[in-house]
C-alpha cells in the first residue's frame, strides 16, 4: 500500500484532500493549534477510501494534516479537556472572503467544528506509516438514499 502525500494550495485541491479523509477518526488531544506559529496540526486515523475494495477487509492508516498561515482557529462542540474523545471528520470546505484569505472548516460529526482563519490556502496531508484492518467500513446508506428520487 503506498503512502499518501497531497498539498492543498486551492479549493479544487482541498475537495481531493477532503474526499480522503472522509471518515477519519481524530482525538481531540491530537489536535495542536500552534498560533505563534500560525499553523494547525492533527494525528488521524485515516479510513482509506483508495485501497479498500481492492484487497480483502478495510483499512485505517495514521496521517498527519497541516495547515500553516492560520490567523485564528475557533471551536465549536470541541472541549480541549477531553483529550480522548474522538471525532469523525465528514468534510473540509473552505470559503475566500478577501482573497486569496478565507476561513476553512473542518466539519464533524455531531456537529462538532473547527473553523481556521487563514492567510491563503496552505494545506499538506501526509500518510505516516502504521497501516491497519478495522472490522467495518464506514457507510453513509442512510444519508445517500435521502433525497434521490426515481426519474420518470
């Protein structure tokens, strides 16, 4: 299995970054806002949507994702006192306000949220080793099958 490395330096790139990580799990603890640095850093625990269904079983992998030229970094439903919780990561967006400044949102689920002030976009996903099999893919039949109607 080979190791993922993107760089994310606008919104079309951030969509393929956003589509990977779909689903990857992130402890809150694993979470480090570095603002004199003005960079963000998270651990996941990468679902790897690119080699399941090409090999028996599903696998997790242990990434790491990067922001740099973040301004602010603002929470919601995120306690930083529960280091052991974790999170779902659903989707990453970002939204151009001054540009090439905007804010990117991290969604989770539950409603959980981090919402990064940023200079530009400066994005890197990186795989880090540590591969493994989990027991069950993740499934979104239940979200999929709302809204889809039938075409006469």
């Amino acid at each position: 299995m080979e190791q993922l490395k993107l760089i994310a330096l606008d919104t079309d790139d951030l969509a393929v970054v956003s589509a990977h990580l779909q689903d990857s799990d992130v402890k809150v603890g694993e979470i480090l806002w570095r603002p004199k640095e003005n960079r963000l850093v998270m651990a996941l625990d990468r679902f790897d949507w690119v080699t399941n269904g090409k090999d028996a079983g599903c696998w997790r992998r242990k990434a790491a994702l990067r922001f740099e030229r973040v301004m602010a970094c603002q929470c919601k439903n995120v306690l930083s006192a529960q280091k052991d919780k974790v999170l779902n990561l659903l989707a990453i967006d970002f939204a151009e306000s001054d540009a090439p400044a905007g804010t990117v949102t991290l969604m989770f689920e539950d409603g959980a949220m981090l919402r990064l002030e940023v200079e530009c976009l400066e994005v890197e996903l990186a795989d880090l080793g540590p591969v493994w099999a989990v027991d069950c893919c993740p499934g979104h039949s239940e979200i999929e099958g709302e809204g889809k109607k039938e075409l006469a």
